[in-house]
C-alpha cells in the first residue's frame, strides 16, 4: 500500500478561493488528494471537489465582481447587543 494524501483546507473567504489553486496544482503534478477536510469555505471547497463540481465552482469564482462580492454579504446589526445573558439564566 502506498502513501496516502490528506488534504486540510481552512477558513476565511479569500483563502478559499484559493484553495482551487492549490488543489489545481496539485493536479497537474500528478498528485492524487487520497482525503480532504475543509472548514468553513474550506469544508465547501472541499464538498465541491469530491463532488466533481471544481470546474463550475472556479468558473463561478473567475467570473466574480465586486458588486456581485457586495450582492453575497448579509449585513446585520443587533437589535438588541451583542450579550444576552442567557447563560446567567441558567444558572
């Protein structure tokens, strides 16, 4: 049995996108992800790519402006803090 590659993608937005290029890199050397594990946009970059879906994914992400980047943020304010004190309750 041969060597096996595990691949752990992180957090945060723009390294997300990133990912693709490592994972295209990784492709054109010839080097098969044996295992892949992400969290946050890591975790969905990597359900693309076993999905087979990586293609449509980058073509999704080459095709980004910055209004569409703008369109994609949920901007919320509290209404009513940032603490609610729920864990004293229950105590």
């Amino acid at each position: 049995m041969g060597k096996k590659l595990g691949l752990a993608l992180g957090s945060g937005g723009a390294r997300g996108w990133a990912h693709i290029g490592v994972i295209r890199a990784l492709e054109r050397a010839g080097i098969p992800i044996d295992y892949i594990a992400g969290t946050s946009i890591g975790a969905f970059v990597g359900a693309i790519y076993a999905a087979g879906e990586l293609d449509e994914l980058e073509d999704f992400v080459r095709d980004l402006n910055w209004k569409m980047i703008l369109s994609l943020f949920d901007v919320v304010f509290p209404t009513c803090g940032l603490l609610d004190g729920n864990k004293i309750m229950s105590c």
